[in-house]
C-alpha cells in the first residue's frame, strides 16, 4: 500500500481523499492555490504545496507544478479526485512516466471513454444499447436534416469533446438545424477547444440512471447499483437518490449486470461509472466517467462499501475484496447539492461563512470543506457541501432529508437550500415521478 497519496484536487473532494487516506494510516500532501490556503483539506493534510495564483490554469489544471509538488513531497500516488485533471489522459501518462502511481483508470481507457463518438462505438462492441443517432461527427448541415428524416425529430446536437450541456442545442426540425449547428459548434470551440459534432435522437422524458462499477487489475469487476441523476438543471445536477424510483428489480439487475460485464471485457481498473438515459423501459448508454463521481457518497451509503478505499486499493494492485454476490444493498439514500447561489436566480454569492451549523443523527452525512470564517473563493465551482441522507425506506429518507435540510445553517452567504426545500415538497417528486426536464419547468426555464 501507498505510504504517501498527492490530491490533485480542492475542496470537499480533497477533503473526502484525505479522510479515506488517514483511515488507512497514508500520509497526504495537499496542493492548493494562493485562494485555498486556509481551505480545510489543506488545514488537515500532512503536508501542503502551493501550486500557482487563483485561477484554475495557473494552479489545478498546471500539470508540472503538480508533478513537481509531488516529487518535492516524496508522494508514491496521485488520486486527482473529480474535475479538473480527473480525466485528462495526458496527465495520469505524465504522472506515471514520472514514477506515480495514478490513482484511477489507465490513460488508454481514459482517452477512449472521453471521446464520446469512440465511447459509443466501444459500447456498441461491448453490447451496450444506444441512443439511435450518427455513428460518427456529421460534417454538413445536410447529414444533420437527412439524420433528423431518419430517426424522426426532434433531434440533439453534440459536441463530441463535450461535458455540462456545453455544445449542446435541440433542433426541432430541420429548418432549426442550421442555426443550432452553428451555435453549438461555437460554444463547443470555446469550452474545450474541438469543434467536432455528432447527432441523436432526442428523448423528450427520459430519466437519467448511472451504474457505478469498480474494476480491478485481476480481470474482477462488480456493479454497485444505479443512482438516478435526472434532477438536473441546465445539464447540471442538482439532487441524486439510489435507487432509482423508476426502477424494478429486474430492469435494476439486467443495467448493473450489463455495465459490470461492459467493464470486465475491457479490463477496465478503478471506478467508473456508466450512463443511460432511460425511457418506456428501454436503456440508451450516453457516456461513461472514468472517476469518481460527486455523488458517489449515496452508494456507500446504501452498500457500506467505501469507494475510495477501494480505488487506493485497485491502484496498489490489490484484487476487490467482494464478489456481486457479498454486495448488498440496504434502505435509500439521496444526495442534495448545495450551492453557494441564489436560490432563484442561481447568480454565484461567494463571501465569508459567518455561521455554520450542519444538521446531525441517524443516517446523516455532510461532506463539506465549509467552517464559520472562512471565505469562499470566487474562482472555482459554487458547490459547498452535499448533504447526504438514508434511511431504510424511500420515506423515510424522505422525512430525515427534510429534517436535516430544516437544522442546516450556512451563514453569510447565499445557498440553494431553500431550493432542495422546495423540490422535496412537490408531489411529483415524492412520487418519484420526474424525468431530467422536471426541474427546469419548476424553476421556469422550460414550460
């Protein structure tokens, strides 16, 4: 096992490494900005590097300074956490020329599941279903209205280097397509540099089910249940829960068999996730993360199994410890983003935390980097805290959430608390009946 594991990240998720590292007596050295250093991972470390200035190039996205912060702490392994450089190819092949263990999948699958028309076509070969749609970028806007003829429209323009809605237009007909072209294409150049765009089919009320799987370098990989993401807004999501309540038991077995065998054929290492849109009962694979996700915490809740323990583990080269048979799944779980943001208006309002007081009891869980005093910087994502909540039944995690959400106190700024108050009071919600638009025409921006 690893003595020493550089986080190549900041904030809860930083703060959730280090606490899984201590737990199995590794030392941590965390890397921070000039903005973080009183963030409290960087408080809890064994050791902390300043990386650069404020903003994300000059310090989380700087590859050398990471790999020289590394080398001048003597770490043995580089866990880069979600964002930023978790799924940059290039840096878990630079971390390991460098004689670092990358803590995650191999730079190989990494590149390969990141390009969303090469993920497709891997699934594809791999059994996977998919969304009916072009099997590689469209080159003219004729391609993009003889597609829409085919498949029937309205159809969802894409852009293949994509993530967070970016590059993203619906074209409702071919008469629109031009003009979405044109638009997603720009913002896709803008966001990540890659003008290239492909086409599907677009669902009008699907919901968005993801299977964690953990793959090991013994040619072992398991399913840890789906979680269903379709509280989304703006492609961004808000609220998660396992399992889903769209789900039975046999369509629940049939998607976590199907993405654990996906996985073991291609001797995939560490945590990963698939992704499906789901809709009148058919499953449509959309794109894999190879990472650990922000909702993760809602899965270990429900199985008692610690994920990132398990990716240090994988990553030393040890076998999963469990077969599918050992995993057991018990009771609900449902996670809350809270955002440093206007409830309504969503407008970021970083500031100084005056209060803080998080809620407490059973089946109670915040990851969070927050304390009364400390500043939150301006520069990075608005997400504070995740409050996460599970009981034995999907009720009863409902009245523990709205129990917990009523205790939670985070003074000096704004956050979406009231949001997530609001969303567990609707009906449709408790019903379970929600697809991925259904926030967005309760926040009013679809009707």
């Amino acid at each position: 096992m690893f003595e020493k594991v550089l986080i190549a990240n900041r904030g809860e998720i930083a703060l959730r490494i280090h606490r899984a590292c201590r737990e199995m007596g590794i030392q941590t050295v965390a890397v921070h900005s000039t903005a973080d250093s009183d963030a409290m991972y960087v408080r809890l470390a064994d050791e902390s590097v300043c990386i650069g200035p404020p903003p994300a190039r000059d310090s989380y996205l700087n590859i050398p300074a990471i790999l020289s912060a590394a080398t001048i702490a003597g770490a043995d392994a580089i866990h880069p956490g979600y964002g930023f450089l978790s799924e940059n190819a290039r840096f878990a092949e630079l971390a390991e020329e460098h004689g670092f263990t990358f803590i995650g999948p191999t730079p190989e699958h990494i590149r390969t599941m990141g390009d969303k028309i090469v993920a497709k076509q891997t699934a594809a070969a791999l059994g996977l279903p998919l969304v009916p749609g072009s099997p590689g970028p469209v080159e003219s806007i004729e391609e993009i209205k003889a597609l829409g003829d085919k498949i029937g429209w309205p159809v969802l323009i894409k852009a293949v280097a994509g993530g967070g809605g970016r590059g993203m237009k619906v074209v409702e007909s071919a008469d629109q397509a031009e003009e979405a072209f044109n638009l997603a294409r720009q913002e896709a150049i803008a966001a990540f540099g890659n003008g290239a765009m492909y086409v599907e089919k677009y669902l009008p009320h699907p919901r968005h089910i993801e299977v964690q799987i953990l793959g090991d370098t013994h040619g072992n990989a398991v399913h840890l249940g789906e979680r269903d993401c379709s509280l989304q807004r703006r492609h961004q999501k808000v609220l998660e829960e396992t399992p889903s309540p769209a789900l039975n038991k046999e369509m629940r077995d049939y998607i976590g068999n199907l993405a654990a065998d996906a996985v073991r054929k291609m001797g995939y290492r560490g945590a990963g996730t698939l992704e499906f849109l789901f809709q009148d009962g058919q499953f449509y694979f959309i794109e894999m993360n190879t990472r650990l996700q922000v909702e993760h915490p809602i899965t270990e809740a429900i199985t008692g199994i610690d994920l990132v323990r398990e990716q240090l583990r994988i990553a030393a080269g040890e076998p999963l410890g469990f077969t599918q048979e050992d995993i057991v799944f018990s009771g609900h779980a449902i996670e809350c983003r809270v955002n440093a943001e206007n409830p309504e208006t969503f407008v970021p309002c970083p500031g100084r935390v005056t209060d803080y007081h998080t809620p407490g009891g059973l089946g109670i869980r915040v990851d969070s980097g927050l304390y009364a005093g400390y500043k939150m910087p301006p520069y990075y994502d608005s997400m504070v805290a995740k409050l996460i909540v599970s009981g034995n039944s999907r009720n009863e995690c409902l009245m523990r959430l709205r129990r917990a959400l009523e205790e939670y106190v985070i003074g000096g700024i704004e956050t979406t608390i009231p949001l997530h108050q609001r969303i567990i009071a609707q009906p449709a919600f408790i019903d379970g009946a929600y697809d991925i638009h259904w926030l967005e025409r309760l926040v009013g921006l679809k009707k």
